[in-house]
C-alpha cells in the first residue's frame, strides 16, 4: 500500500509543475503585468543560454559524426585486440511487427541483407502478434525471400490477452527474446558472445552499424553493463510526407544527436542495442509498461547499482517519418506518436519508485537522473508555449495599454534576442539536415529542395502544437492516473509509380481545363 501511495505522488509531480508554471504565469499577468514580464524575462535569459549551449553540442555532435565517416569499421574489428574473439560474436536483429506492409518489412530485409558484415554472424527474428490475424502468413513469406542471406530466421507469434502484459513493443520483444534464448541454448552459443539490436519494423541500418557496432561491444571493457544506441535517422519516406512530419522528425534526430555529447544524459531510445546476456539477466524488456525503449535501460541501471551507461554508435539506423492517409491523418498520427515519446514521462515513477529504499546507489546519483528525467519532460511540455503563446501575448497586451515601461521594453529586446538566435539554429540544421537526405526519387521535383530550406521556419508554429501540447497531454492523463496504451506507429511505404500516374492525371486535367 504504501508503494502505491509513492507512485501515486510520483505520477503527479510532472504534470503538476508543468501546469503550475503555465498557470501561474498567466495568474501573474491577470494580476501583476509588471511581475510577469520580469519572470519572462529571467526565463528567456536562462532558455538563450539553454539554446546556445544546445547549439554547440549539436555542431559538435555534427563534427564527431562527420569524422568518422570514412572508417572501415570491420577492418577495426577484425584486427582489434581483446578478451573476445570478434569470430565468436553473434547478432540477433529483432524486428517488431505489427500490421506493418510486407513491403515495409522486406524493404528492411533487402538494407539488412547488403550490410558490410558477415551474414553468417546475424539471425533475424521476426517478431508477429497473434492480434494481427495476417502476421504469420506475412512473415513466413519475408522468410522464405531471405532465409538464404543470414544465419537463420526465426519467427514468433506473441499471443494475446496474457495476463500482466498491456499490447506493445515490450511484450512482444520479450516473447520473442525467450524464443530466442531457447534456440541459442539448444545450439551452445554462449550468451555473453550474442549482441541484441531490438529494432522497428522500419528500421534500415546503415552500412557499417554491425562492424561498428561490433567494435564498440569488443573494445569495451563494461561491454555487458553498456547499451549501445545509434543516432535514429528519420528520412525513409522523407520526399512524401508533409513539411511539417519531416521537421518534427529531423528535430527528433537533432535531439538525439545533442543529447550523445551529454555521455552521463544518454539513454536507449527508439532502436538500440545491447548485450543479450545482461538482458536475460535483467528480465527482458518490461511487458506492462509503454516505454520499453527507456525503460529497459532503467532496469539495467538498476541491476547494476548505477553502474550502467549507453554508449552513442557513429554509425545510424534509418526510419520512416510517421505519416497518415493524408495532411490532416498525418497530424493526428504525428501527435499521437509524440505523446507516447512524451509518455517516457512513466519512467520517472518506475525509476523513482525503485530508488526510494535502494541503499546501493549514492543520494547524489538518485537526484541527478530523477532531475534529469523531470527537467527535461517539464521543458518539453512548457517551453514552446511560454516562449511562442505567453511571451507575444504579454507583449501584445503592453502595446495595446500603452505600457511603455523600461520592463516591457527589456522583454520585447529579449524576446527579439531569442528567435535572432532560433534563426541562427534553424540555419545550422539547415546545414546539417542536408547530409541526411538521400538520393532524390525520379518522380519527385527538384523544387522539393526549396521546401527542404523552407520548412525549417516552421518550427515556431508547430512547437507548440506537436511539441508540447502532446508532452502536457501525457503529464496530464499520468497525473490523474488515465493510462495511456501503446500506440503503434502507422508504416507505409510511397509507390513511387503510382505518384508518376497521378502527376501525368494531373497535367492531362490541367490541359483539359486550359
């Protein structure tokens, strides 16, 4: 009882500081303007530092990237000296699937298949759900086409409706992973050799991930106390989705890259990595919670008493943008995707709640990550709206009275300081955004690239709408304990002959009507 009354108080703290800034910012300019817009001015001060700070971790998570692209990574791995043998390491590369288009899955396959590793080395598994009534016949044909490129493929159905476990990514990774350890077992393959890469059915590796992957796990002395997370690349799909899902997704990607040069910040995030003995030994992915991707990074640091790291991979795993039936099904699916990102907020009360009586992880450590995670989904939910919505409106109401006063004036100077500098960051990813675009498709024009510019100056219009709105809905519905369910992410791919038919349709009615 009384853990539950912890867990309780923990699920509200987030929602309640994240509503308790925004209300009472707007008590305060009811009835005190001059006290607000001096709140608003030490708040952007500390968000201008924030953002220049930010920036130079971006240019210099760009730069760390950058240099190393060139490496031959199995080169490395080949002639590195280490306990382990890099012959003896095997990958297992799961893939998650639900209701996903067998093109989507045999697309990943086709990328899995051409990486610059040897095949031999890596088993698939490909990972159905019962609730999905098409899965089985779906993967069982994706194997018949690739059984000849890897090791093996296995396949799991998770069934449903099992007791303690809510629909999602988790609980069928772990279903799958005890599938897994039987067949490794049977075959003596020692687990501390075997290397897990939990991925999205989506999810397209780069080139080198698995050599460079494989060179970290082996010249890492804490290889089975270390996750190892790749920098999420979100453009499979990029030329056919909207300005606005590109931005979200490309901002998500910069996230990722600003939070790798944080090292004692990083945490496992969407695809990633890590030992499959240390996740045998923690229990697998967690089945009753939506974070799994976070979470199993949680229970590792937990395991091992704080003594648990991610280390960032030069090297990126590719995604789709999510994306819907069109503009406005993609807004809703793009809001829905960012408020179960948001929903990681849960993590705070798994964490919390097991940290209150561990005696093994020092005070300290305990109030940097607990911070950590607080600070960060608390500014994830306030920040755009204070500085997009409050700030223009406190501004508008000291014009329209008249208010000239110098406190005013210092706010307005602040406020202009800040998108001066938003401007400059918009141009760096401007810059850095480019490399991650690939090869233009034939059927697409070349006047896309101007909207590739353009689109990053929507960021202020957007922020606050799929930004923050749905991290505040998450902090919301946890504060008055309405869970929140896995939402599987929509994936499809573009039939890039089908956009050549409609575009011929479109010019043939344009001469038509003319």
């Amino acid at each position: 009882m009384k853990e539950e009354r912890i867990k309780r108080f923990l699920k509200v703290i987030p929602g309640f500081i994240s509503w308790s800034m925004l209300l009472f910012l707007a008590a305060l300019f009811v009835f005190k303007p001059i006290a607000v817009a001096i709140t608003l001015i030490i708040y952007l001060i500390y968000w201008l530092c924030r953002l220049l700070y930010m920036s130079v971790l971006l240019a210099m998570a760009h730069r760390r990237i950058s240099s190393k692209k060139n490496i031959n990574w199995l080169d490395l791995c080949e002639n590195l000296k280490s306990d382990k043998r890099f012959e003896d390491i095997i990958h297992i590369v799961l893939y998650t699937v639900y209701k996903e288009p067998q093109q989507v899955i045999e697309d990943s396959l086709s990328v899995l298949k051409r990486v610059n590793y040897p095949k031999d080395k890596i088993i698939v598994a490909l990972a159905g759900e019962e609730r999905d009534t098409n899965a089985f016949a779906k993967l069982e044909k994706a194997k018949g086409k690739f059984i000849e490129y890897f090791k093996d493929i296995i396949i799991t159905i998770h069934p449903q409706d099992i007791k303690g476990e809510i629909p999602g990514k988790g609980a069928n990774a772990t279903f799958a992973a005890k599938r897994i350890k039987e067949v490794l077992e049977k075959e003596d393959y020692p687990l501390e050799n075997v290397i897990i890469s939990c991925f999205d059915a989506d999810t397209c590796p780069a080139n080198d991930y698995f050599a460079c992957l494989t060179y970290h796990f082996l010249n890492n002395p804490k290889r089975h106390q270390t996750s190892f997370q790749p920098l999420p690349i979100y453009n499979n799909n990029i030329y056919f989705v909207p300005a606005f899902a590109r931005v979200m997704e490309l901002g998500s990607t910069f996230w990722q890259m600003i939070e790798s040069m944080r090292y004692e910040k990083v945490v496992t995030f969407s695809s990633h990595s890590m030992s499959f003995k240390t996740l045998v030994d923690v229990g697998y992915f967690p089945v009753d919670l939506v974070s799994d991707d976070s979470l199993i990074f949680w229970k590792c640091f937990l395991k091992f008493k704080g003594n648990y790291a991610t280390d960032f991979l030069e090297v990126p795993v590719y995604m789709d943008i999510a994306v819907g039936r069109n503009f406005f099904d993609t807004i809703a699916v793009q809001y829905r995707q960012k408020r179960r990102w948001a929903w990681g907020v849960e993590t705070f009360v798994f964490l919390g709640s097991s940290l209150i009586n561990n005696r093994h992880i020092s005070l300290s450590v305990k109030m940097r990550r607990l911070f950590q995670i607080l600070d960060n989904h608390i500014n994830w939910a306030t920040w755009s709206i204070i500085i997009s919505f409050i700030t223009p409106l406190v501004l508008l109401w000291s014009r329209l009275v008249h208010q000239d006063s110098l406190v005013f004036f210092n706010l307005s100077y602040i406020n202009s300081v800040i998108f001066n500098s938003l401007i400059l960051i918009l141009i760096l990813c401007i810059f850095i955004s480019k490399e991650f675009i690939p090869p233009r498709p034939n059927s697409v024009s070349r006047f896309i690239y101007l909207s590739f510019t353009l689109q990053w100056f929507l960021i202020p219009f957007i922020s606050a709408f799929l930004g923050s709105l749905p991290a505040l809905d998450a902090q919301t519905r946890l504060m008055f304990n309405n869970r929140l369910g896995f939402y599987p992410t929509p994936k499809k791919r573009q039939d890039t002959n089908n956009v050549v038919q409609i575009k011929k349709q479109r010019r043939l009615l344009l001469l038509r009507f003319l």
